[in-house]
C-alpha cells in the first residue's frame, strides 16, 4: 500500500505543477492575441514592437544579475525544492501548484528570452532548454545567469542599435480578413503561436515600394499552390 500511496501523492503533485505551466501557456497565448490585435490596429504600438522587444531582452538580462533571482535559483535547485516552507498537512496538488509557481518565477528570464526570440522557433527553445538545465544541475549557477544576462543585454542593445526599417504600406480599403494563423510556415515564419496579418483587396493596397506576397501552402502541401502577388 505504501508504494501505491507514495505514486498516487505523485501524480497528484505532478498534477498540480504542470497545471500551473498550462494555466501560464493560455494566459501568454491571450496576452499574444491582444498583443498582435493591438499591434495591427495601432501604427504607433506596431512601431514601437522593436524597441519593447529590445527593453524585455534587456530587462531579462537584469534580472540574471539580482540576488532574487539567485534567491530562487537555488531554491529549485533544493532537492525538496520549495517543500520545506509547506506546511504538512498541504495537498499533494497544492504543493505541486506551489513547485509549479516557484519554477514559473525562477524561469521567468529565460523564458522571456524565448518569447522574444521566437518560442516556436526550435532552436531557440533548445538553446532555452539547455540554460535552465545548466542552471539547475551545473556546480556554478550564478556563472550560468550572469552569462546569460550579458548576452540577453547584449541582445537588447543590439536590436536598438540595428533596427530594421519597415516598408510604409497602407490600405484604402476595409480588410477583408484579421486572422491569426496557426500553421507551422507562419509558426515558423513569426517565431510565436501564430502569425496575425490583414488580408485587403489588391487594388487598394499602397505603397512606396513593391511587396512580394508568397503565398505558402499550410500544413497540407497540396491545399494551395504557392504563388506570389506583387
């Protein structure tokens, strides 16, 4: 029976930490709808994008360097993690949840980093992957996020510094279509969840330079066949 006890106060914990990284998934995913909503209907906050992303990668770097973040870095490295300020008469759920929150904290750069990078992006999320297992399991963890902050701010600096300019295109037109795209070329393309565009009638379309429009296939290869509008 004790073996049996001992699996079921297991899984209930692991019910509870990894309910707490799901009910983190959907709140950044409603944050991302918002975001690319806004960014879409107000010119002024989709220029402002480059320089938001830049301050968060900075901002994150900071953040590597505080004692709060060590504060919680070596708490999850405890191996009873955050146990050993519950009380013992907690659930097992609720002591999941609470592992699940100190984690969420204690990753909160790195993942920042990733949301800026691109968190759909594979590489980026291996290279993410690897930085809180370093930090975690490698005898020096404060070596691990002060390196990781240098570059983050490093990162931020950059893409002040090197902006890249937009091509000023307007529609005298109602947009046809707002959607927000799930399919793994615009995954792959924007880097996040989804890709958010207008879709507007040609004709209606100005600009100061030519567009290329590829128009990729989904997820099926033989659902559209690629073309490109000018």
């Amino acid at each position: 029976r004790a073996p049996r006890h001992q699996w079921a106060f297991l899984c209930s914990m692991a019910s509870g930490y990894f309910a707490i990284w799901l009910a983190a998934g959907i709140g950044l995913y409603a944050l991302g709808v918002v975001f690319a909503a806004a960014a879409m209907q107000s010119e002024l906050f989709s220029r402002s994008i480059p320089f938001l992303s830049g301050a968060s990668l900075i901002v994150a770097g900071a953040i590597q360097f505080t004692r709060w973040k060590m504060t919680h870095l070596l708490r999850c490295r405890s191996q009873s993690g955050c146990a050993g300020s519950c009380s013992q008469h907690q659930t097992s759920f609720r002591l999941g949840c609470k592992q699940g929150v100190a984690c969420c904290v204690c990753c909160a750069a790195p993942m920042t980093i990733m949301i800026v990078l691109g968190m759909m992006n594979p590489l980026v999320m291996i290279v993410v992957a690897i930085i809180i297992g370093a930090e975690k399991f490698l005898p020096q963890p404060a070596i691990v996020a002060r390196l990781v902050g240098i570059s983050a701010i490093i990162a931020g600096v950059a893409s002040f510094v090197f902006q890249r300019q937009s091509i000023p295109t307007e529609s005298t037109a109602e947009p046809a279509m707002m959607p927000h795209c799930h399919c793994r070329d615009c995954q792959r393309s924007s880097g996040g969840l989804f890709s958010s565009f207008v879709i507007a009638p040609t004709e209606a379309v100005a600009g100061s330079q030519f567009v290329a429009i590829w128009t990729a296939s989904l997820d099926d290869p033989n659902w559209m066949n690629p073309q490109v509008d000018v």
